[in-house]
C-alpha cells in the first residue's frame, strides 16, 4: 500500500514524496485514516516505527481548513522533552509545506517574550512541554478552550518523568471534548489507567508487543570489569563496522566522564545532557544529524522518540536500571528498515538488571568476549538481591527480637537510667557493690544546718522546680549572711562539683 490510498491531500502526498517516503509503516497505515475519521485513538507501537508522523500527516489535512484565533490554539501536542518537541515541530515544517499553517513550540531554555508574540497572533498546532505550557497559561498568555486535537506523544516517558498530574491538569483546562490520540511504545497500568479515562471508544492500534525489541537491531552483551570499560568502548569503536555511535550512560557525571575520556584519545566526540543549554543541545543533535562527528555520548534525554538517522550503533555505557529504557535506547539504531547494532556493557554486578530486561523482551542477548578476549560471568542473582537489601529495600518482619533476658555473666552488670538519660545506681540489684567508705582525706559529707535550705527537686530538664504537687511547701527567703572568711571556705562545696570537694582540691599551701 502506498500514501496515496491513505486518504491524504494532494499538497501533503507531494510534500511526503519529496521527503523520500514511499510506503506507509504499519502504524501509519491504521492510524492516519483512523484520525482522519475524527476517532480517538491508542497507539502502540515500538519505537522507530513512524509514530511521530502517523498523527503529524492526518492533522495537517484537517487544520487545512479553517483558522486560529489569538491567544487560542486549535490543536494541542504534549511531549515529555523538548528534544522531541522539537522534532515534531521540524515534521510539521517539513510536511506542511505547502500548507499556510502557524505553528508554535513552547518549550523550556527559550526566552518567553518569543513565544508571548506567536501566542498573540494565534496558532494552528501548539507543541510544547507540559511544564512551560502550564507557565504560560498562568501568566493568563494563553486559553484552551478552543483545542479541537490533543494528543499526548511517548506517554509512557510522560510516567516515568512524573508529568502525568499536570497532563490531568491540562486536561482538565480543556472545556470541549477534543479527538484525543495517544501513543506509547510501552503500557505500564499508570498509563492504562490515564488512557481508559481521557479515551471515550477509542481505536486501539498495537502494531507490536508493548517493550518489543527491534527485529531489525542485532543485540550484542559484554560482561566487562567496571575499571576496563574504558579500554573496551575504544576498542569497540576502532572497530571499522561502527560508522556512527550513540553512547548512553545512566547518569550525567558519567556522560561528562565518558566524553572527556575519548576526547582525550582523539576520538570525534560530543555530549548531551539535561545540565547544557537548550541552544547548545539543539546545536549538538543537529552537527549528529549533519555528521559533523560520529560520536554522541548521551543521558537518556535522547532516548525517546529522536529521528536520528544512520546511526549504526547504539552502545549502553551503562546498563539502563529500568528495563524499559533499554527498548527505547536501543530503538536509535536500526529505523526505516536499516540494519543496526545494540551492543550493551554490563560489570558482573549487573546480572540482575540484565535478567529484567531479558525478562521484558522475552529472549536471550548474544553475549560477546570482552577485550581481553574472555566472556565474563555474572556474579549469581540470589547474591545481589541479598546484598542489594538495605535500608527501604529489606523485607519487613526480618529484624530480630531482643532476648527476654540478657546473657549470663552480665545481669549484674546492667544499670538502670534516669528520665534525664544519667546513669542512676540500681537499688534492687543483688549483686551491687557496697558504696566506698570515706578515707582519711575525704572530708565528711557536711550536714544540712536548719537555716540551709532543703535541696530542691530536679525535673527531667534538670531545672529546679517547686515540688506543689507533693504539699511541700515553697522554700522561704533566707536572710543575706555575711561573707565568710578565707579559713572557714577550705573544707566547703565546690560550687559546680557536687555535694563533695575532692581531697586534691582541698590541700592547703603546705600541700597537707
């Protein structure tokens, strides 16, 4: 079947043709008459298959008609990244060309004043982030009351990135009951549960399996040591079958790293991550595309949805901790039927994320040698789960009740605690030794006279408090006494050292 028996427009069959495009995928072949039809749509799809323009071709035929008011757009396009917004944005430039369409791309990174112009003058298609969108429309720049089209692209990554509450609130700022396409390469329950709601008898189009891998990429494993996988990448990339090579790592620290590392081996390389600068990572996808190098070290910000092409490799620095990013970094390579290679580096610690992602995609990784030569073997799964449990992750009901009684030989050793947390000697104790006798040097504990003072209680605080409660009655004021002498101060209290003056502290100048 070819485009033309799609229902398409004359305009939009030329402009598709000049873009190289012969014969729809099959995605594109259910879903644009599907929304041509006016019908809401759920489309699942494995990564590369078309997605973007399955919706992209369909719209601008039926906003071919019509006009946008200021302020009001009349189709509604949500992403997860502002990569992959504007890569839709490229698409409707590219296949509406010979369409007066106005489109507008609110995404983040970009001065607002730009987008407050487009806004103004009004648009056709909105493509923005949920973020930035929801900015706008605080700022009162912007109304939803007239979306005629709303669709949600790669809402799975939507779940993972925690947009599905503001993709509700957006929802909810929509007065009319709009067509609503959704697409997904995965369908995690969240997004079933997002999709039975928003969806009134929707189309169901699933091309493949959801978190199917491509027929089309051949997956490779490396088990390697962590401290050699430096060595092994630049072995893998002198290789003379890896024309161009999409680098993922887990996080930007090792994005940084990696890219550093081969620069300084003369390798033509770039990074992308979330820390650069919005015009900076649009210039980098771009020099990719152009082939300006063939060498991309990224973060999984390029993961989902990026049309790049020609990319022949696809190497996981890093094995993804969730299994269904593995579907989408591997889904750069091997698009519009090319051939393509994933090759993944797992430590020997990585066995257990390696079996969850065998475990979604349903088959076995080729595993290769090394550099050195020698496949590695992953340390056994039971071992890391084991190792793995600390903290939030130990199961419950593991912890160990204490013994009833402490161990023999050391009852007699246990002393009891005050309410303020100070040690306090245990009167019940059998055991307990006798309190020392006073020695020669010691002088006597000196006996309360009738004009001191009883000593005060103590609350848990250690504040002196008047015991009421009790019928004690509240100390009276005690007339001023006068000074005494030097002689009479040698054996009282130390202020601050308790009721007895160390001997050492009451020795006179003869040292008696």
């Amino acid at each position: 079947m070819e485009f033309a028996y799609l229902g398409l427009s004359d305009e939009l069959l030329g402009a598709v043709k000049d873009a190289g495009y012969k014969t729809p995928t099959q995605i594109k072949k259910q879903a644009i008459p599907a929304v041509l039809q006016g019908r809401n749509l759920l489309g699942i799809a494995q990564t590369g298959t078309g997605k973007t323009a399955s919706f992209v071709l369909p719209m601008i035929d039926i906003l071919a008609s019509g006009r946008a008011r200021a302020r009001m757009s009349r189709t509604l396009i949500l992403e997860p990244t502002r990569e992959l917004a504007a890569q839709v944005d490229e698409s409707f430039i590219k296949y509406g060309k010979n369409h007066k369409l106005t489109t507008a791309l609110l995404i983040g990174g970009v001065s607002f004043v730009e987008q407050f112009k487009k806004l103004d003058r009004g648009v056709d298609v909105l493509i923005a982030t949920p973020g930035r969108l929801l900015d706008h429309f605080a700022r009162g720049k912007l109304m939803l009351t007239g979306v005629e089209i709303f669709v949600v692209d790669e809402a799975d990554r939507m779940l993972d990135m925690g947009f599905i509450p503001d993709v509700e609130k957006i929802w909810k700022l929509m007065t009319k009951n709009p067509q609503t396409l959704f697409f997904s390469a995965t369908m995690p329950p969240p997004v079933k549960r997002l999709t039975d709601r928003f969806l009134n008898d929707p189309k169901i189009i699933e091309v493949a399996p959801p978190a199917t891998a491509p027929e089309t990429v051949k997956q490779q494993l490396m088990v390697v040591a962590y401290r050699n996988k430096d060595k092994a990448l630049k072995t893998i990339l002198n290789s003379d079958e890896v024309k161009s090579a999409l680098i993922f790592c887990n996080r930007k620290k090792e994005v940084k790293a990696v890219h550093s590392s081969l620069r300084k081996a003369r390798f033509q390389a770039e990074q992308l991550h979330g820390d650069m600068a919005q015009l900076d990572r649009m210039e980098v996808l771009a020099g990719f595309k152009d082939k300006s190098f063939r060498i991309l070290v990224a973060s999984d910000v390029a993961a989902r949805g990026l049309d790049i092409p020609e990319v022949s490799h696809v190497i996981n620095y890093d094995v993804p901790e969730h299994p269904e990013d593995y579907v989408h970094r591997i889904g750069r390579t091997g698009r519009a039927g090319l051939k393509g290679c994933s090759i993944t580096m797992a430590t020997p610690k990585d066995g257990f994320y390696v079996a969850a992602i065998e475990k979604l995609i349903g088959q076995k990784i080729e595993k290769i040698a090394d550099g050195d030569g020698a496949a590695k073997a992953f340390e056994p799964v039971e071992e890391k789960e084991k190792k793995g449990q600390r903290g939030r992750n130990k199961k419950r009901g593991t912890r160990q009740a204490k013994p009833s009684k402490p161990p023999s030989g050391q009852q007699n050793k246990k002393q009891s605690s005050s309410k303020g947390g100070h040690w306090k000697p245990d009167d019940n104790a059998k055991d307990q030794a006798p309190k020392p006798a006073a020695t020669k040097d010691q002088a006597p504990k000196p006996a309360a006279t009738k004009d001191q003072a009883p000593k005060p209680a103590a609350t848990k605080g250690g504040h002196w408090k008047p015991d009421d409660e009790e019928g004690t009655k509240p100390a009276t004021k005690q007339p001023e006494q006068k000074k005494p002498q030097k002689s009479q101060t040698k054996n009282k209290p130390v202020i601050g050292m308790g009721d007895d003056m160390p001997a050492f502290m009451r020795r006179d100048k003869s040292g008696k």
